[in-house]
C-alpha cells in the first residue's frame, strides 16, 4: 500500500507514532515536509519525542541536515529584515510585518521553525508603497514583476547576485485579493499590533486576533489558487488558536461579523480541529457557523476558483471591473514571465496563461 506522506507528517506534528516509515518511503517523506513547510517542526518533535521517531536513520539524518539549512538560512532573512525594517523606521515609513517571519519572532517557540523565503510587509496606502519601494531600490531592492493597476503588492527582489537571496512582498492592504482587500483596515491593524523584538526595536506585527483572520484568508487564497491547505499555514492557525483567550474569541466573533469573514474563520477552525486536533472553543464554532449562513461568501465555495474571482468581481467598484478582468485575461509580460517561465517565448507564456485559466474555468462552466 502507497504511503500517505502527508498523513504521516500530521501523525508526527499532533505527537503520533509514524515509526513505520520504510526507508524506500525517506524521499516522498522528505520532499512533502518541504512543500508543506513543516521540515523543522518535525525535526523538533521527533527530537522531543523519540519514542514517535521512524527507526531510519537515512530519514533522520536528511530531516536533521534539512533543518540545519533552514535555521541557517532564517538567520540570515531575519537579519537582513531587521537591516530593511530599521531603515524604513528611519525614514518614517509606518511597517507592520506580516506571516512567516512575524509568526516566527514571537507564535513560535523557536524561530527557526518556522519556514519562510521572503518578507512580506503591510503599509497603510498605494503611495506609502510607492515611496517604500524607492528606499528599498536604494538597500539593493529593485522592483520586479508588475500585477496589473489594482493589485494591492509589489514584488521587490534583491539585486544581490549571492545566495541566499531575499524577496520583499509589499503590501498595501492585508491581502492581494478584491473579496479580502479592505476587510481589515491599517489603522486598526496599527493600532492592535504587537512589538516584534526580534526583528529590531521599532519592528510590530499583528495582534493574535488579526494575524488569525489574517491566516484564515490567506489559507482561503491558497486554496481556491491551487496551493493547496499547507500545513505550516495550518500549524500556525493551530497556534494561534492556542493563544487566545475568551475574551480575544468575542473580538474574533465580533470582527468577522462585520467583515464578513464568518465562513472564512470558521473553516479555518474547522480545518486545524480536524487535521491536527486543535481545541477549539465550541462555541466559537457555533457563533460563527449561525453568522456564516447570513453572509454573502459561501464557505463550501471557498476553494473554487470560478466563484471567488466572481466574489473578487463583485467586491470591485463598477468603473475599475473591465479594467480588472482585461489584467486577469492579459497580463503584463513581466508577470508573464513570472508565473509560466522565462525560458518560454512571449506566445507560449501567453497560451500557457490561456490553458490554465481554461481548467480553473471548466468546473465552472460546468454547473
């Protein structure tokens, strides 16, 4: 029987025996923890827990090296965040840090375990992004692909020609989805925030409630995009459930209530108590289910492509929809180049973008 990588990574973050594991399983092992983000966090528990530990040592020891090069390399990240972070302070600019490398400096026992590859970075508008991104073109940060007019980020890549290299996600509302975009404002996330001590005196991040709901979209974005429930976005809900108390799960009932965020927080709980056992407070879940029939976003469309570019849509003021779908059918060649290969020739990128927006629209069509 074919091993279910995925299930045993579950097993072995919720403190399950995955002692079974063959050694012709290591690499299918090894390769789903480093999609899923978890390589770390796994490390660490077996470490804690060897009774739970697989007898291969092959396995342990490329879960042990694996980790060595992450924690290696966060270092460096957040020590180049920090150097990003104290210049922007410097010159005026109001940053609150978001996900991985906020996560890691404070949910996390440790930061090393929490994985991540960039920055991503949260200003209050379009032209705080603007003037952002000119600072950092001068710490060696040039600006990359373009998304189009109404996008809400900016890709900032480092010009370093040395490894490892870091790139800089700049946001100006919390996510780069229409349906999402102005369900939490900056001043309230500013005024909420938290400091983030590790990643420089001046450096915050978001309070417990908000980086949930923040993790609660960002899942519903990575689900309905093909990337897939990750299970170090899901580990991190699984924290942050653990850090709140009654009076904090009120705030999140209330705020979802008014954003309109019911169905999205409520199948995020759902998730992380299923998968990896989360406690999570009965009523809460209750609360939110009854709030969620009353709303406009369906929670067991939430993974479908199809009905949330329409939510996406439907979230965008009349004068800008053409204009938005004319950027999701044709995008700019960077972003072109980005997303289906720079290897590929401008026509071939263009058929490339075609065919996968034709796949993500035949269910759809289908109803």
């Amino acid at each position: 029987m074919r091993l279910d990588a995925r299930k045993c990574l579950i097993d072995a973050l919720i403190g399950r025996q995955c002692n079974t594991i063959e050694s012709e399983d290591a690499a299918a092992v090894l390769g789903t923890a480093q999609r899923e983000g978890v390589v770390a966090l796994i490390e660490k528990q077996w470490a804690s827990h060897p009774e739970n530990a697989p007898t291969s040592s092959p396995l342990r020891m490329a879960f042990a090296e694996a980790t060595r090069r992450q924690a290696a390399c966060l270092l460096w990240i957040r020590a180049e965040a920090q150097r990003l972070l104290t210049e922007l302070h410097a010159q005026g600019v109001q940053v609150l840090v978001l996900k991985g490398v906020a996560l890691g400096d404070w949910l996390y026992p440790e930061t090393y375990l929490r994985a991540s590859n960039d920055l991503d970075v949260l200003v209050a508008t379009a032209e705080d992004a603007q003037r952002t991104s000119e600072i950092l073109a001068g710490l060696g940060y040039a600006a990359g692909y373009v998304q189009g007019r109404h996008a809400y980020e900016r890709l900032c890549e480092s010009t370093s020609t040395t490894s490892p290299r870091l790139e800089v996600d700049l946001h100006w509302r919390l996510l780069n989805a229409p349906v999402f975009a102005r369900a939490l404002v900056f001043h309230e996330l500013w005024e909420g925030s938290i400091p983030l001590s590790g990643l420089g005196s001046q450096a915050r991040g978001l309070n417990p409630v908000h980086a949930l709901l923040h993790a609660a979209m960002n899942r519903v974005v990575n689900l309905y995009t093909g990337v897939g429930d990750l299970l170090k976005c899901l580990y991190d809900i699984h924290l942050l459930i653990e850090q709140l108390n009654a009076e904090d799960w009120a705030h999140v009932v209330e705020l979802c209530s008014r954003a309109g965020l019911c169905g999205v927080v409520h199948s995020a709980l759902e998730a992380a108590r299923k998968e990896l056992c989360t406690d999570v407070p009965s009523e809460t879940l209750h609360a939110l289910e009854q709030r969620a029939c009353l709303e406009k976003l369906k929670p067991a469309m939430l993974s479908d492509w199809c009905y949330m570019q329409r939510q996406s849509l439907h979230a965008l003021p009349w004068k800008v929809r053409p204009t938005w779908l004319w950027e999701r059918l044709f995008p700019d060649p960077s972003y072109l180049q980005h997303s289906e290969g720079a290897e590929k020739s401008p026509a071939r990128q263009r058929l490339s973008r075609i065919k996968r927006l034709w796949r993500r629209m035949k269910p759809g069509l289908r109803e």
